[in-house]
C-alpha cells in the first residue's frame, strides 16, 4: 500500500509488511539467536552465530519485515559444493503460518543452484510437525534415522530424520 495519503496510514499500522529477503550480514547474530531461541529448545547465543556467519561455508538468508526492516526469520547452511546442509530455519513466533519459512528455503534453492550447489541435506527432530510440513512441500525426502539423537521436553530420547532434496 505505498502511494497512499498520509491519512489513510491507519490502513497498514500493525499489519506486518511485506517480508523482503537478504544474504545474511556479520551483524545479524543478535536477531539470529532471538529468533532460534524462540523456536528451540537449546537454542544458539549470539556467539555462535557470530562463529557461522563468519565461516567461509556458511550462506544464509535473512528475511526482514520489508526492505530494511528487522529480521523476522532466516535460514543458515553450510557445505562445500556440490552439497550443502540446511543447519536451521527458524521465523518469528508473530509470524510463523505466513509462508516466511517456504519463501526463505525456495530462495536458497535458486542462490545455492547458481552457486554450483546440487544437493541439500538437513536433520529434523522426529514429530517436529511444521518443519516436516515445510520440507515435504519444498521436496525434501527422508533417507535415514538417528534414533535418540534429540531429547524431548521431558528428556526422552527422540529421532533425528536426515533428509535430502537435489537442486539441479
């Protein structure tokens, strides 16, 4: 709704704009780990994440709340092509049933494929319902099982599916 009057503004306060993507940046670190630990259980301190975007492997994709805006989710991978590992995908709690997830792992898709990328693979907790959803929709398939490689809330040993998906 850019282009509107001044007094049509209250049309657009407290709708979330429109999320834009962008490579992920040194200074992300602090949003990155607000955002994984609000999807996980162990979730990652800024000090990791400052380590993995730092890594000469690692690419990523943030997507923000419009151009400019703050980080409403991203995605962090690491690898050496022709393969690559999805290390996590988190989106912010507010906005999580909008599609954020799917948009940021589709994109991937294209950048990493240019990159010269042809495989991706990832691990997923076992009964993780929304994230199996996403990797089903975006093609991922399963191709092994680490039994009790995760822990539950309750401390119970939980599998850890590997999946994989070819880009190209």
């Amino acid at each position: 709704m850019t282009g509107l009057p001044a007094w049509l503004g209250w049309m657009t306060r407290g709708r979330p704009r429109e999320v834009s993507l962008r490579a992920l940046q040194a200074g992300d670190a602090e949003a990155l780990a607000r955002l994984h630990a609000q999807s996980f259980r162990h979730g990652w301190d800024a000090a990791e994440f400052e380590r993995l975007i730092t890594n000469r492997l690692s690419r990523g994709l943030v997507a923000t709340d419009g151009p400019g805006g703050a980080p409403v989710g991203f995605i962090l991978l690491s690898g050496v092509a022709p393969e690559i590992e999805i290390l996590s995908v988190a989106v912010d709690r507010r906005r999580r049933g909008a599609g954020i997830g799917l948009k940021l792992v589709q994109a991937a898709f294209g950048t990493l494929a240019a990159q010269g990328y042809r495989t991706v693979f990832l691990e997923v907790e076992d009964g993780n319902a929304a994230a199996l959803r996403l990797y089903a929709r975006t093609g991922f398939r399963e191709i092994g099982r680490r039994p009790g490689y995760y822990r539950d809330s309750a401390g119970a040993p939980v599998a850890a599916l590997t999946m994989r998906r070819d880009i190209a």
